[in-house]
C-alpha cells in the first residue's frame, strides 16, 4: 500500500518516474470504471479542478465530497470514513485542516491516500512545480531557486522535491519567522541544504528560478496584521527580479495578492510561469494516479 503525505514517500526513481508520467500523453486508462474519491475541508480551485481532470483522463470517475458531509471526529471518526471510502474508490485524495487526519487515513491501510494539501505539506503542488522547471531547464540539478516569504507547506514540500533532484535551495525570510530545524532536517535528508537569509536581494542573486507565496495563508487570518508587518520588504519586485539570472523565471503556487508578496509587474510580466504551473497541476495529478493505480 502506497501513500503520498509528502514528497519524500518517495524514492528519487520514482518521483522521476511520476513526473516522466506527467509529461506524457500516452497513458493507458488506468482509472477505467474506478472511482477516486476528492475530499475537501478547504476550498481550491486548482486542486478539485485539476483533480477531477486528470481522474477523467485516466478514464476513472472523480467524486468531489466536502469536508462537512464527512464530519471528520464530528459524525464519525477520521478512521471509520477513511474505510468506509475505501469501500468504494480505489484512490482518497484529502485537502485536510490538519495533517495529522491523512496519516490517520493512511494507518488504516485501506486504500492509498493522497494528500491534496494539509498544513504541513503541499506534495501535489510540488510536483507541479518541479515539472514547470524541468520543462524550462530540462534537468534541474545544480539550478538555484531562491524562495522569497513565508516557509509554509508550500516551500517545506518544493525544498523536498528540489532537492530530491539535486536543484541548490535558498530562502529569504525576517529572522523570527524561519524554518524548524526539523524542517531542514528533512530537506537536508532528501538531499537539498537551504542557504537561508533574511536578504531578498541576496537570496535571489544570480537565481534560475524566484518562488514566492502568500504571506498569509488560509486559516491565519488572526496573524495576518503581524505577518504582514514581518514580512513588509520581501515582495518580489521587478527590482528584486533584476537581482536574478537574467534567464530565471518566476513562480507562484497561486492565488496571488499582488502588491503584496509579488508586484503585479512580476507576476504577469515575461519571466512568469504561474499560469503553467496552474495547468501542470492537472498533469501531475494524472501522472501521480496513473502511477499508484498502474
């Protein structure tokens, strides 16, 4: 039974495995008269939509369940749904409030359980992400992505995957607000060693790729003046984009608040990738479920 919580549930070969699916056109119709359940305590509009296409492509059927008609310890318990889905799809993909619900999933061996985004961790979006860069670069070792705000899920799961594939990992944050040693701990046994700073500038300096998120994630509305505040002079400008490889490009795992961790010169501007890496959502997500339903 295999589970993608994170990242490094994987080996090297079969994350290069997953995203060489991802890039192809040719898939067999895994998924065909099976069903993959998508559940969701928070909303997206990335992750159902790519979810429900790449279970489509593969021939299978896509169930868009909220996370309230579940009730997850409120109706039943976390461990009682997860086998009772099991009884009907062959895969449960989960956007979950707390990561601590997926490996609860995940321990009843039901199914395998995929995780869409919890608060630790955003596997799906870095598959995405590194395929973007591989489809610009090609190979991805030894290329340097400075990751500009707040270490989220969102930037613990891309240090992973990135280093996975040998990329140089940099980070620039206020000092208050910088990674746990054991979240670089486990970057560092994947394979990647973050240079971390709190100088956008020299974070960026002769960069392949700038990558930034929103300094406020959902369910952090009650620290959003301080965070704000803490991370006033981290926007990814066109001046900061300067600092870069004049080749680097620009991403974001999207929604965007321009004018605040990126300006609306940079976001839409030449160098952005965010809108392939909307659309490589969709692809990884195939590639992902070709590879544990085939």
């Amino acid at each position: 039974m295999r589970h993608l919580l994170e990242i490094d549930d994987l080996t090297i070969d079969e994350l290069r495995d997953i995203l060489a699916r991802s890039a192809a056109t040719d898939l067999e119709p895994s998924l065909t008269g099976k069903g993959v359940a998508l559940v969701f305590e928070k909303p997206s509009a990335r992750t159902r939509n790519s979810g429900e296409m790449a279970v489509f492509q593969l021939g299978g059927h896509p169930a868009y369940i909220q996370g309230a008609e579940l009730g997850f310890d409120v109706r039943e318990s976390v461990e009682d749904i997860a086998r009772t889905l099991a009884g009907y799809y062959e895969v449960v993909c989960a956007r979950v409030l707390k990561h601590s619900t997926l490996e609860r999933m995940a321990a009843t061996e039901s199914v395998p359980i995929v995780n869409l985004l919890s608060d630790q961790s955003h596997p799906m979006q870095a598959l995405a992400d590194v395929l973007t860069m591989q489809q610009h670069f090609g190979d991805i070792a030894g290329k340097t992505i400075a990751y500009v705000g707040d270490p989220n899920n969102v930037w613990r799961s891309l240090s992973i995957a990135a280093g996975m594939l040998g990329a140089n990992l940099r980070l620039a944050a206020p000092a208050d607000h910088h990674p746990s040693q054991s979240d670089l701990a486990r970057i560092r046994a994947a394979g990647g060693d973050p240079e971390i700073s709190q100088d956008p500038a020299s974070a960026v300096k002769g960069a392949d790729a700038v990558y930034t998120d929103v300094w406020v994630s959902m369910g952090e509305a009650g620290d959003a003046d301080e965070k704000k505040a803490a991370f006033s002079g981290f926007t990814v400008t066109a001046e900061v984009m300067r600092e870069a490889d004049p080749a680097a490009i620009f991403m974001h795992c999207l929604p965007a608040h321009r004018g605040e961790e990126v300006s609306t010169e940079v976001a839409d501007g030449p160098q952005s990738r965010i809108w392939l890496q909307a659309e490589n959502r969709m692809h990884t997500a195939r590639g992902l479920l070709s590879w544990l339903s085939g």
